[in-house]
C-alpha cells in the first residue's frame, strides 16, 4: 500500500488505551500510515484554548486530511465548546455515517437482524450552539436549517444508499410542530427521492420513528435526519443492535473525514484495561476504506468478526452463556491479532472490493432565485412590572401609524387580544407588528423608528426578526392559539 499521513488524537479518558490497542493492530495490518499526533480536549481547554484545539494542530489537519479520533472531553459548563462540534464545523463535515448492525447470536441482542446505517447532518440544527439568555427566566436556542446543507445530507443518504446495494431511505423530521425548519428538510427529502425511482422511501415524525426503531428496526435501511435527532437516534440504534461500544463512525466532507467511535470518553473506567476498541477499530475500517485500501480494510472486519464469532469479548458485551472469554483491552487486540487473514464462519465475510469511499460526489442544485417582501416585525420584549392590557395599550401606541399590533404572545401562545383564560405568564412577550405603510423598502428606518419609540416609552426590547413573505408566502409561522 501506498503511505498515508493521518492525523491521530488519543483523546481523554479510555481514548488513549483504546487508540494504543487501535494502532497495534494497524500497525499488525501493515497498513503503512504516517502519523501525526495532536492533543485535543479536556487537556487543551484547561490551558486555555476555548475550543480545545490548539492552533498548530490545524496545520495538521491541512496537510493529512483525515483525523482519526479517539473520545475526548468538553468540560461542562464555564462557555467550554464541544471540540467534535468545532472539527465537524470548522472542517465541513457535513455527513456523520453511522452503521448500527447486530452481532447475534454472539452479541446479546433482542434484534438479530438489525442492520441499519444512521446518515446524519453534522452542522446545522441547534448544534449550531447559538444560545441567549434573554430574561432572568428565558433561554433561548436557535435552531438553523438551511435549504443547501439539507440537500447536500439527503442527497448524500440517497448516493450512499445506492453505492451501497441499500434499498431504502427513511426520513425522520418532527414537522408536525417545527413546519418550517423540519419542514423543509422533509419537503427536500420528497424533491430528491422523487430522483431515485428505484429506492424506496418513508417519513417519520421523530417519536414514533424512534420508537418503531426500537421495537422493529428491520423496518428501516438508510435513515437521514437533522443533526440533534440523529445524535439521540445514532446511540439508540448502537445500543439496541448490541452496545453503544461496537459502533464506530465517519465523518465526512468535501475536503476532509473524520473517523471516530460513537461513545464517549468513560473517565470513570480509564487505565483499567476493560475499554473494549471495536468502535474505533470499525471506525479504522471505515478510515481504510476511505483511503481505498479496501482490502485492508476486508482483512480488518473480517479479523474483527471472526474474533466476536469466537467468543473473545470485552466486559461490556461479555455474557456468560454465550461469550467464551472475558478480556482486557489490550488482551482484545492481542486476539484480533492474531486472527488478521482468517474470515468468519457464521457471519457472511465481508467484502470492500467493490464497495465506494466515503466521500461520495454530492451534485450541487443551484439556489432558485425567490422574492422576498418585508411585511412586519416580531419585537421580543422583557417587562416584569406591568400587566398585559398596560403592555398592549403601550405597544399599540409605539406602532403609531405604520404598525398594527397583530397580537402579544407568551412563549409562543398568543395571550392578546383574546387569550383562553389563566395561564402561565413570565417576562418574556413578542409583539408581533404587521407593517401597514406605503413604502416597505425603506424597512431599515421604519424599524428604527419603532424601536426608538419602544426606547421612549421604556419598553425593554430584547431582540426583533424580521417577518417576510418569500414568493407570496408567509415566511413566519402563526402563534399558537392565533
């Protein structure tokens, strides 16, 4: 095989036996890898790097483009961001792929046939980590969907689906509440499924979705979803199909990948040998195909499988009446050693031959052009010291003669002009004022001009957004209860 530079992070916790156990059996492999080292997470933020990289260790990633990761650490709290939603991000990892497949009946399982692959967008959604405290009471998260990065994910699921002999491609959306955000990732998911009249095709609101999947998930191939619910669904589907252990991950873009196991750093286990490797090793699997070494990559997962079929199992997956030996992390990889050239016997042998790298050709759709019309304005507001009617009677008098005062919302439900009775009120409101003036093109000003009179009135605005029509249609979504 030719050389490959990589990147390697040990990570925290059991990352730094595990990775240590991953790159002896690669190394048994001969899969000849030029190695970069980088520390990453918990280490590198406690120095003082809020996003736990150091800025050197981009230069490596420049030059290798593929990471190979072990689980890290974030510190909870104190502004600390997730390092693997800074890699993802910053890198344009767009697809996370995770394969989630039952080792029965050598693994526990109560799902023997399970073998379905999560494809997951990696950089929008409210991973986008935009977060305001807005009153002494309200937080607020923003959730970004954008049309482009929802038909690079699907068309992505579809393209894997295909390269991959899958039949189906299911879609998982909460769209039923969240119409416009979901609702667009599932309005993309019909326009291009319609372009693969071969593959079949389904929808699902999030919560029965999750919980057929649970219970049945031989209904299910391909799953595409956005970023949060592919997370939770992710180690769902891992955990069901035997342990969150075993399921290794890639992450994928344009320029560059990511390989890393789906579980996280276990501090509470670190340096105790019981760590079990096979989702970073699967994940290396993937990281040799990618590099299309694909029969490295066979010779890999068939060692791995055939190690399972014998029984030689961490403590993790260890179960008396089927395992034949409990071992260590290292103790593991000594055994998969030992089995590199041998296929299994029970489970079909895999084969890379013919199977396509990872980073997948995602055909680009130029952005249709849209008119766009400024109508009004939401104005979120903090006011603790006066009741409703005050409120409205001050809110109505701001919009002056430009503005009507639609309605006054809490938490979204609107409480003003009508509201159905005693409920629950805070200090956080949104009036919402339809522009009703001559010259909509002047926004800017008339904008100002009403947040002036906000300020005038001691009106304590928040934030606003802008409400327009897109092509004739409303581009804001009507409160609950309006």
């Amino acid at each position: 095989m030719a050389k490959h530079a990589i990147t390697v992070a040990k990570g925290d916790g059991i990352g730094p036996e595990i990775m240590q156990a991953n790159l002896r059996v690669l190394n048994a492999l001969g899969a000849d890898l030029e190695i970069d080292y980088i520390d990453v997470g918990e280490k590198v933020f406690r120095e003082g790097f809020s996003n736990g990289i150091r800025p050197q260790a981009w230069d490596s990633l420049k030059r290798t483009r593929v990471l190979l990761k072990a689980p890290i650490t974030t510190p909870q709290g104190g502004g600390f961001k997730s390092i693997n939603v800074t890699l993802r991000k910053t890198l344009g990892l767009y697809a996370n792929v995770r394969p989630c497949v039952s080792f029965s009946p050598f693994i526990a399982t109560k799902h023997p046939k399970m073998d379905v692959v999560i494809v997951r967008e990696n950089e929008e959604d409210l991973y986008a980590g935009i977060e305001h405290r807005q009153t002494p009471n309200v937080f607020q998260c923003l959730k970004l969907v954008t049309i482009p990065g929802s038909r690079k994910i699907i068309r992505y699921a579809f393209e894997y689906a295909k390269a991959n002999g899958r039949k189906k491609v299911s879609c998982f959306t909460k769209d039923n509440i969240m119409k416009m955000t979901d609702g667009i990732f599932h309005k993309i998911f019909n326009e291009i499924a319609s372009e693969y009249p071969e593959m079949s095709t389904d929808h699902w609101i999030v919560d029965i979705g999750f919980a057929r999947l649970a219970n049945q998930p031989e209904l299910f191939d391909v799953i595409v979803t956005l970023n949060l619910y592919g997370d939770i669904l992710s180690d769902i589907a891992a955990e069901i199909s035997g342990s969150v252990g075993l399921a290794g991950s890639a992450n994928i873009g344009e320029k560059y990948a990511l390989f890393e196991a789906i579980h996280g750093s276990a501090p509470l286990i670190a340096g105790q040998n019981k760590a079990n490797p096979s989702g970073l090793i699967l994940s290396s699997v993937m990281m040799l195909n990618h590099l299309n070494e694909k029969n490295l990559a066979q010779v890999l997962h068939n060692a791995w499988l055939t190690t399972i079929e014998e029984g030689i199992h961490t403590s993790d997956v260890y179960n008396a009446d089927i395992s034949k030996q409990c071992v260590g992390t290292r103790e593991f990889a000594d055994a998969l050693i030992e089995r590199l050239g041998q296929e299994p016997h029970t489970f079909e042998p895999v084969k890379y031959d013919a199977t396509p790298p990872m980073n997948l050709e995602v055909r680009a759709k130029a952005a249709a052009l849209v008119e766009r019309e400024w109508v009004g304005i939401d104005v979120f507001i903090y006011n603790q010291d006066q009741d409703l009617d005050t409120l409205a009677d001050h809110l109505t008098k701001v919009g002056a003669t430009d503005f009507n005062l639609l309605l006054i919302t809490s938490r979204g439900l609107k409480v003003w002009p009508e509201s159905f009775g005693d409920i629950m009120l805070g200090d956080h409101w949104r009036a919402r004022f339809m522009y009703q003036g001559s010259n909509p093109q002047s926004a800017t000003l008339i904008i100002a001009a009403l947040l002036k009179n906000c300020f005038e009135n001691d009106i304590d605005v928040i934030k606003t957004e802008n409400l327009y029509n897109f092509d004739g249609e409303p581009g804001y979504t009507q409160a609950q209860g309006e």
